[in-house]
C-alpha cells in the first residue's frame, strides 16, 4: 500500500464523535481526485485511526462493501457499462443477447441494408449497454437519471433511436425526446426519428410531427397505459412547448393513466438550456424548471441525458434530488473510426500529446489576423455607439474558401457524387443583420465568378487547385486533372445558392430527398448546435468562442464525409486552430475518467467528475451555469510536462535561458559528475545531479506565462518537497541525431549536442509566441533508462511502453528517479521535419537558439494543473424559480393529435 503524502491527516478522536458512516465515506472518496484508491485511502485511515472504538470495524464495512460493489459490477457489465446502479438478480434486467423485439428487430434490420450496416453492431452493443442501465419498466417507482457522452456530429441520434428502441419493446409506452432550443432543429429530429422510428410496424400514437410542437389538447390521456400503443413527444426546449407538456401529464396522472406508463426522456443537446442558471441565486431558472417538472411526474422511467460537450451536465448540483444530474450513471460512446473530429481534424495540443508530430489532417487554413477584423463584426451595441455599422467584404481568405467549394464539389460530381448534397459554412459571428450583410457579399462574388467562368478565365480556380491537389491523399484514387473537372466548374456555380438561416430568415435550409443542394449557408446560432449541414466539405470559421462546449458545438464539420475526407478544408484563426487542438485532449481526458470511475464501480453521484482548465481565456462553459463547482487540482509528480511556447524574438530571455543551462550542466560537471554519451542518439547524460542544481535552474529560466504548472513559484517548492534527491538530466540530441543545419549547441566542453528541430506552427502572425505544439516525443520520458540500457548493451523493458502513461508507471516501477531533459531547438528550425504535415508549420526564425524543457517528476506530492469539479455533498437546498432568458424560436403550429384509439389493455 502506498501511504501518499496527499492525504490529509486522520480525524482527531473527538471528530469521530459525530462522524457518521456517509460523512467518512464522503471523506475517503475525495481522496480520489489526488489519485488515491478508495482501498489505499481506507487503508491508510486504517493504520492511524484503527484503535479508535468502532473506526475499525466502520472501515473494514465500508472497504468490503466496496469489494463487492467491483464484484458484482464486473460480474455484471465486464468492465463495460458505467453504471452505478445495482442489479437485484446480479445480471442486470435487460439481456441484449435475446434475439431483437418488435421495433428493434425493424430498425436493426433497415440499419443493417442502409449507410449505418457496418456500425449496427457497435450501435446494438453500445444501445444495449445503455437500455440496462435504465429504469426496469416492470417495477413501478424504478426511477433513473444517466448521461450518454457522444462526439460532435456523430451520429448520437442513431444511438438513441436504438435505446428507445429497445426500451419500448422491454415495456416502456411513452418516450419524449427534447429537441434543442430551435426549430429547424426540432423538425430535422422529428423527421429523422419519423424516417427511422415511428414507421415500423406498431401502434404509434404521435402528440407532435415535423410541422407542429407539442400544444394544448389533452386527448392523447387516453391513449397512456394501454398496452399496445406507444405515445411520442418530440418536444422543443421552449416555455410554452414544455409547459404543454406538463399540462399533459397532469392531466394523465389525475386520469390514473400515468402510474401504468413507464415514460423514457431523451434530452438531446441536454448542456444547452437543461442545467440550471441561477443556482447560485438560490433559484431555478425557466427551462430548467420546466424539465424538472416533467420530470417529477414521471413515476416510472429514465431521463437520459445525449452531448457531446458534458461539461453544464457533470456541473450540476449532484445533491438536489430532484435536479437532471446523471446521478446512476454515464456512458461514453465509442468514437467510430471513420468519424472526423477535433484531434483528427487539428492534432492534440502539446499537453496530451505523446508525439509531437500530431498536426491533424493538414486540412486547416489560417485566416490572417488582419481579415478577422474585417470580416468579423463587432456588436450591434458597439456599432450603434460609434456609428460605425457592419459593411464586410471580400477578403482573400473567404474568396479562397468559396473557390474551393467549387472546385470540391466539382470534384465530387466526377468522382459520382452528384446526387449528393454539397454544403458549405460561413460563421463569422450570432448577430442576425451581419448575415444578411454577408450573405450579399457572397452572392455578389458567386456572381462574378459565374461570368469570369463563362469568359473562359478559371487562373484562379486552376491555380489554387494546383496547390491544393497535392496537400492531401484523395480517397481512394488519384484526383482528376483539371481538365477534367473544368466543364463541371460551371454546372456546380450555376447551381449554387448563397443562403442565410438564423431566426429572422424566412428560409431555412432543407436538404429534400431526390434534388441535390449546391449551397452555401451563413449563419450564426441555428447553425452552432445539433443541424447536420448535408455534404459539408469547406468551413469558413472565424467566430470568437469563449467556452468549451461553445467551440466545440460550432465545428460543424465534425462528422462523416464518406469518399470525399481528402476535399475537406477549414478556414479558421490560429488561435482558434490551437484552442481545437486543446479541447482535443480535453475531450479524450474527460472520457478516460468517465471510464476509470466505471472500472471502480463508483456511481456518478457519488464521485465528482474533474474537469481540466484552459490556461488562457477559454471557460469550460458559461459561468452561470459552474456555480455548483469548486477548484481542484491532480497531482504535479506521476506526470511529465513540457514547455511548448517560447518568444522566438526576445533575445534576451533566449539568451538568458541558454546561460541558466549551460551553469546547470557545468556546476554538474564541476561537482565530479561523468557524462555519458548515448552512442544511437548522441544525447549527454549527468545522474545524481543534485535537487538543489535543479530547482537553481528552474528558478532562473523563464516560462511562457501559459505554463501555469512550470512557474518557478510551484516547481521549485515541490521539489524541494518531494524531489530532494539525485536528478538524472539529459542533454537530448535531435531524435535525427543531427539537425538539418547540421549545427550543435555546447552546454559545456564535453557535453555538446546536436541541434534539435522543432518547427512551430504556421499562426499567421495571431501568436505573440511561438508554439510548437508538443516537446517531449516518442519514448523521452524513459530516455535516461534507456541510455542507461544502452549503455550495459541490455535489451530493457522501457522500449515497450509505448504509451505515456505506460512509461510513467515504468518510471515508477524503476527507481522513480526525477528527470529533466534539456533540448536545444534550432533557431532556424525547418517546416518540413515532420514531413507530411509541413502544411501547418512554418520555419523557426528565433533570434537565438531555443532551450526547451520537459520535467518527468516522481509519483508524489500535489499542486499541478487546475481542474475544476463537482464535489458531492450531503445537504439539499430549496430553490425559487425564475424565468430564464431563451432565444425565442417558436413559430411552430400546435400539433393536433388524432382522435383516441379504442381498445387497448392496461398494463
């Protein structure tokens, strides 16, 4: 057992007094975020407080229940269900081994002849594992709340389509599904799931369909609790839809009608308007009181909750029963192979990265920082304080993205696309008259390339597909000569539409089976969450985003692009490439807790999930909506960490941080310490250096500021702390054993080594610093070990860890001696050193050589990156309720349902 100073000092005797089974259990699972075990923290009480009367015996209870809770969890789910909830018959109440019910048989039987065949078997697994941590809907009062994690654009309404599937066949009558806050978002769910739901054989009986939201009749009552009708719902997240809702279900509960209905919600896009607002007011905000409402009414059922940005979800406040948390479980989809998302799509920023040659796709183009400002407008608010009104126009970057959606959809049609729809987004910002303002821009500019076309003169078009051609791999076979997809140029303008679709259009973009759209849509709020915009192969994005749900949500090309990834192209900032390449790993961080807390058996509400901060202006999600959540940290030693960021142009701290180095390296050899030259790579090691050289030399050299966990003010005292021994610091050569230049940077006589090559990445001028993304690549966090194996001529076991954190467990496991590695980068460092995704680099022009460095601390101590969390307590509070303010969408007729079926068995 491993005693970690992490943990607070065991209860005084006289704490015990009042110290109650779920106080000390609340205690002990806090000690989770410091990456203690619930065992070792028992364990730990155990030795200090044992003798205490009845603190013993407390503990051991609570240690073997745990046990069991694992037993019976892995019995039941094989490490696969994050699922809190016990099975009373220790297998769950749902088999999806049994052959398909009625809906589902259908619906798996359409998947399997359609577009989604090699996903069916991922779809009923993943459904199945869903539908058994639900509500049994034979047992009346079974109530359960859980959340399903998906990735942007990737197919969650198919999930969910199984799970209610799935769960109507097992007895559930009714199923609601909350749609968003807008209408053309509502009715492409409602479409979606009357395409590939509620048309199989069975007795549906609708309260909504794709022109009309849920409205005043109450005649459907009659139709819950009869066994052999299904009621559907596809609500819109509005005031008056919901409160219909719950006038409908009063009325069914005062009829009876409501205890015989197990009712299943499905809350899609459930971060946005769902959480509560004003908790920190003590009150409850408008939206959100509404689906508890109808929540509280439910009797038998689940409510689960579908996003793919959890953050509003996992903030809520996990003690106040009656509130959405997912307090029985959370479930995180698998991300499909084929699927395009942020890591894909921009790489993974240097703080996740285990290579540093993760660039993405080589599909982003950056939008220079002058055109921001032009195409980008400032508020309705600052323009009519100045007088200065929005008047865009045409700048390079927009012109290159538009003529590229020409040439792609070109392509597309010889490639036998073209009855396909092919789309394209401009997001520049949410003011609605901006829209208009730049939907006439871009119309003007379709206009002029239609007749320059015409006139025989595609120079333009000829020449940037020339320089696109070869930056990517088409799909399966080579791309046309231009020759080739010049006669489809014209026929793709002369079908292209320059749409605008916000809330004061009176068109909204629809993709009508039979005729292909050629079609570009501006738009700023409609268009950021949950619309499927049909063939979108060029994205021109340049919309400020200060939350990470917000940024994520408005990558609308995130997705699939079936036989056409390679025509994919982004037009985006640099910073807002780097913030994407930060929620990458965000969003890989978060799923791998989610599963870790799965694995230990604890149930959400009774662990808070930790979610990573940004370290520069990016929230996680707005504020008002994190009030529940307190500061956190993980533990500093167990990690590595690397400077990514460095002022290329400020010579005097490049040089300053040279001299700091080089005084490092030589009062170590000064001190009677050998180098050892690594014969494969040609890096200098010193071991036993001591802990007070070190933190030395930490003090003196200057961090980016965005290194929050690298400021001397938190690496000098933990060390001091908790590495206050032998140091091993390796010199690292370039992992080509030699620059490009050829050149080689002397830290002292006898310990020179050759330059390494570290590109940054290709910002355009919107940096003020130089970023090169990722340090630290391949197996350097074990490189000590393995030049100490080299050097014995011994085939060691640190060249199988392959992942990082299989190499921090060998550190630990070796010695958990504390490493810095040193990297002298080239100041003339080359875009081309990582090959392929030269696209998105450019060269180094620093004004000296650069030195880097990475820290790969021992297994101890705390006090590294800020994360923040919901801890659960065990007190309630009493809210009042206000009205939220909501982005009215609501033009929608009332749907009128059907006269009441007769017949019918109660259940």
């Amino acid at each position: 057992m491993r005693v970690n100073e992490d943990l607070p000092p065991p209860p005084m005797k006289e704490q015990f007094k009042v110290l109650n089974k779920p106080g000390l259990k609340k205690m002990i699972e806090g000690h989770k975020l410091l990456g203690n075990s619930f065992n070792e923290a028992i364990d730990f009480y155990m030795e200090q407080v044992g003798a205490f009367p009845g603190v013993a015996e407390l503990l051991a209870e609570m240690k073997r229940e745990h046990e069991e809770g694992i037993e019976q969890y892995n019995a039941k789910n094989s490490g696969e269900v994050v699922d809190g909830k016990p099975a009373e018959d220790g297998g769950g109440w749902y088999d999806n081994n049994k052959d398909p019910g009625l809906v589902w048989g259908q619906i798996k039987q359409k998947m399997s002849a359609g577009p989604l065949a090699d996903a069916v078997a991922t779809i009923d697994k993943e459904s199945g594992l869903i539908v058994k941590g639900l509500a049994n809907p034979k047992v009346k009062g079974d109530k359960v709340r859980g959340l399903v994690i998906g990735y942007v654009q990737s197919g969650k309404t198919a999930n969910y389509t199984a799970v209610v599937a799935k769960a109507l066949d097992e007895g559930f009558r009714m199923v609601i599904v909350l749609a968003g806050m807008h209408n053309n978002l509502r009715q492409q769910t409602q479409e979606r799931l009357d395409r590939d739901l509620f048309n199989t054989r069975a007795s549906w009986y609708p309260l909504t369909d794709a022109t009309g939201d849920i409205g005043t009749s109450l005649a459907g009552t009659q139709v819950l609790g009869k066994s052999n009708f299904y009621v559907t719902a596809v609500v819109k997240k509005n005031p008056s839809r919901l409160t219909n809702l719950v006038s409908f279900l009063k009325m069914a509960r005062q009829q009876g009608a409501l205890a015989k209905t197990p009712i299943l919600i499905i809350d899609d896009e459930s971060d946005q308007a769902t959480p509560n607002t004003e908790a920190k007011k003590e009150k409850y905000s408008g939206i959100n009181n509404l689906v508890r409402q109808v929540w509280e009414l439910v009797e038998t059922g689940s409510y689960v909750a579908y996003t793919a940005t959890p953050f509003a979800n996992i903030f809520m406040d996990p003690d106040d029963g009656g509130e959405l948390y997912p307090a029985n479980f959370i479930y995180p989809l698998s991300r499909p192979e084929t699927y395009i998302g942020a890591r894909k799509v921009f790489g993974v920023s240097g703080e996740f990265s285990e290579d540093g040659s993760d660039d993405g796709m080589g599909i982003v183009r950056y939008v220079p920082k002058e055109e921001v400002e032009i195409i980008v407008p400032k508020s309705p608010q600052a323009q009519e304080k100045t007088g200065e009104y929005y008047d865009p126009e045409m700048v390079p970057s927009l012109a290159a993205a538009v003529q590229w959606f020409v040439i792609a959809s070109a392509v597309r049609r010889f490639r036998g696309h073209g009855d396909f729809h092919s789309s394209m987004l401009v997001h520049t910002a949410a003011w609605k008259d901006s829209h208009f303002a730049l939907q006439a821009v871009l119309q003007e500019y379709v206009h002029e390339l239609r007749e320059t076309v015409a006139a025989g003169d595609c120079t333009r078009l000829e020449a940037l597909y020339s320089t696109e051609n070869t930056q990517i791999e088409p799909e399966g076979q080579a791309n046309p000569a231009w020759d080739q997809i010049r006669p489809l140029v014209a026929d793709v303008l002369a079908d292209l539409e320059v749409l605008a679709d916000n809330g004061a259009s009176s068109y909204r973009v629809e993709y009508p089976d039979g005729r292909p759209r050629t079609v570009v849509v501006v738009g700023g709020n409609t268009l950021a969450r949950g619309l499927t915009l049909e063939g979108l192969v060029t994205s021109y994005f340049v919309r400020g985003a200060s939350a990470y749900d917000t940024l994520l949500q408005m990558g609308r090309w995130f997705g699939y692009r079936p036989d056409y990834a390679d025509l994919l192209r982004i037009w985006t900032s640099a910073e807002l490439a780097v913030d994407y390449a930060f929620l990458a790993g965000v969003e890989e961080e978060l799923r791998d807790k989610v599963r870790q807390m799965a694995q230990a058996g604890s149930p959400p509400n009774e662990v808070g999930v930790a979610v990573r901060t940004h370290p520069g202006r990016l929230e996680i999600t707005s504020r008002n909506k994190m009030t529940m959540t307190e500061k956190v940290t993980l533990a500093l030693g167990g990690h590595r960490h690397q400077t990514t960021r460095f002022e290329e142009h400020d010579g005097d701290t490049l040089r300053s941080n040279q001299e700091k180095a080089n005084e490092l390296v030589q009062e170590a050899l000064a001190g009677g310490i050998t180098p050892i030259v690594d014969k494969l790579t040609g890096s200098v090691m010193l071991s036993e250096v001591p802990a007070s050289l070190v933190a030395a030399f930490l003090s003196g050299y200057a961090v980016n500021p965005d290194h929050t966990p690298l400021q001397p003010e938190r690496t000098v005292p933990w060390i001091e702390k908790h590495a206050d021994r032998g140091w091993n610091v390796v010199l690292r050569a370039s992992s080509n054993a030699e620059s490009k230049s050829g050149g080689t940077y002397s830290y002292a006589h006898g310990a020179d080594v050759p330059l390494t090559q570290r590109p940054p990445l290709l910002e355009s001028g919107c940096a003020a610093s130089a970023n090169i993304k990722a340090l630290m690549a391949g197996n350097d966090v074990l490189i000590d070990l393995q030049i100490l194996e080299r050097r014995a001529s011994t085939a060691g076991g640190s060249k199988e860890q392959k992942t990082v954190e299989e190499q921090l467990k060998f550190r630990q496991l070796n010695g958990n001696v504390p490493l810095l590695v040193l990297y002298a980068i080239d100041k003339n460092s080359q875009a081309d050193h990582y090959g392929k995704a030269s696209k998105n680099r450019r060269n180094m022009d620093a004004d000296e050589h650069i030195i880097g460095l990475g820290l790969v601390l021992p297994d101890a101590g705390h006090g590294d990156v800020e994360y923040v969390a919901v801890t659960p307590t065990l007190d309630d509070e009493d809210l009042d309720v206000v009205v939220d303010f909501v982005v009215e969408d609501d033009n929608e007729k009332d749907y009128v349902p059907a006269p009441p079926p007769e017949g019918g068995e109660s259940l």
